[in-house]
C-alpha cells in the first residue's frame, strides 16, 4: 500500500487530479488539525504508517471507492479530512482544496461522506456522496491521534510565522545619523575618484 501510493498521480476518476500536496485530519479529541503530509517527507519513510493508511482508506486517491449508500438521519460527530490537491501554478488553493466527513460512529458501519465542491470540479459523480468505510477507519483515526504526539508528527507541522506589520507611512525606513552621507553621495565620490585617477593615468603616459 505504501508503495502504491508513493507512486500514485491519479486516481481513474480524473485525468485532472495529481495527487495530494497536503493532508489535515480533526475532529473529536483533536485540538489542533493533524498534518498528515509533508512535501519533505516520503511516504516509505514513515515509521509509523497510520496516516498513509489512513489516506488509502478513503478511496479518493487510489484503489477502488468505497460502496455508494444512502445518507443516514443521524450519523454523529464527523471527522474531516482536508485535502489541498496539486495543480497548475498559480491556481489558488481554494479551488483545489477538498473536503471529506469520516463517521466513525454512524449507524451500522462507518460512514464517509465527500460533499460536491469545487475542488472535485471534472473528478466525476463517482466520488461524491455517502459511502460506506472500511471498519479499520476507526482504530486507524485512532492511531493517526496516537502518532501526532510523535515525534515523527511533529516534524510534519507547518511552522508558525509571526505576522509581518506593515510599517507605518510616517516612520522612516532607513533613519541615519545627524551628519551621515546619504548613499547617492557615496556614488557621486566613488565617480569622481575614479574620473580623476583615470584623468592622472592619461597625463602620466602622456
């Protein structure tokens, strides 16, 4: 399964699709979203393989979609998934992200349910709507909880910068001491001092 997902570009569904570039899982018991990818970090690498596993048993970027049913009255709290798919550079990132809904507590069996939006835009109906989970999606979002208290998860956060403040209009931006040369000074010298030593080269050989 890792293998097959090192190597995936797209699912049957869509010629358009390449693959996730990033991944997020919260829900219940989650605090802060999980990061499930990292552009610096190969998928046979993990040394924990939930979120790998995790990402397969969704259906919706490769092997075979889960079996299509009707949308329960009363499925419970929902995990989401949070795909940003790869596309041309440029395209902004709403139009690729994708959304789904993991019902690990719905009557009967696992529930996944991926809304129509734009981000599935040319995917084909296949994909959206209620599909039945494989049973392992539960005790999987269980272990993916367990991993991101790892190590190995925590180098898969994004770092958080701090917000740069535009300066104000009036604060000036390169202040200089009383007395100091601005730097067009400096080049109009550097200028001179070199049409003069040139000058005194032409008058030595002359």
């Amino acid at each position: 399964m890792t293998l097959a997902l090192a190597l995936v570009v797209v699912i049957g569904a869509s010629a358009q699709a390449k693959g996730p570039e990033s991944a997020t899982l919260s829900g219940p018991g989650i605090d802060q979203p999980i990061e499930l990818i990292s552009v610096s970090k190969s998928f046979d690498t993990y040394e924990n393989d939930a979120p790998v596993t995790l990402i397969g048993l969704t259906g919706l970027w490769f092997g075979s979609l889960p079996v299509a049913t009707a949308p329960p009255e009363n499925p419970g709290p929902a995990y989401t998934l949070t795909w940003a798919n790869m596309g041309p550079p440029g395209e902004p990132i709403e139009s690729r992200t994708i959304h789904q809904y993991v019902y690990v507590d719905a009557p009967g069996v696992p529930l996944i349910h991926t809304p129509e939006q734009i981000g599935l835009d040319g995917w084909g109906t296949e994909v959206i709507g209620w599909f039945e989970a494989p049973e392992e999606i539960a005790p999987t979002i269980n272990e993916v909880i367990a991993w991101s208290t790892s190590d190995e998860a925590a180098a898969l956060q994004p770092v958080t910068l701090q917000p740069v403040t535009e300066p104000q209009s009036h604060t000036p931006t390169a202040p200089t001491s009383k007395g100091a040369l601005p730097p067009i000074w400096f080049g109009l010298a550097a200028l001179v001092g070199i049409g003069g030593f040139a000058s005194w080269r032409v008058r030595r050989h002359a």
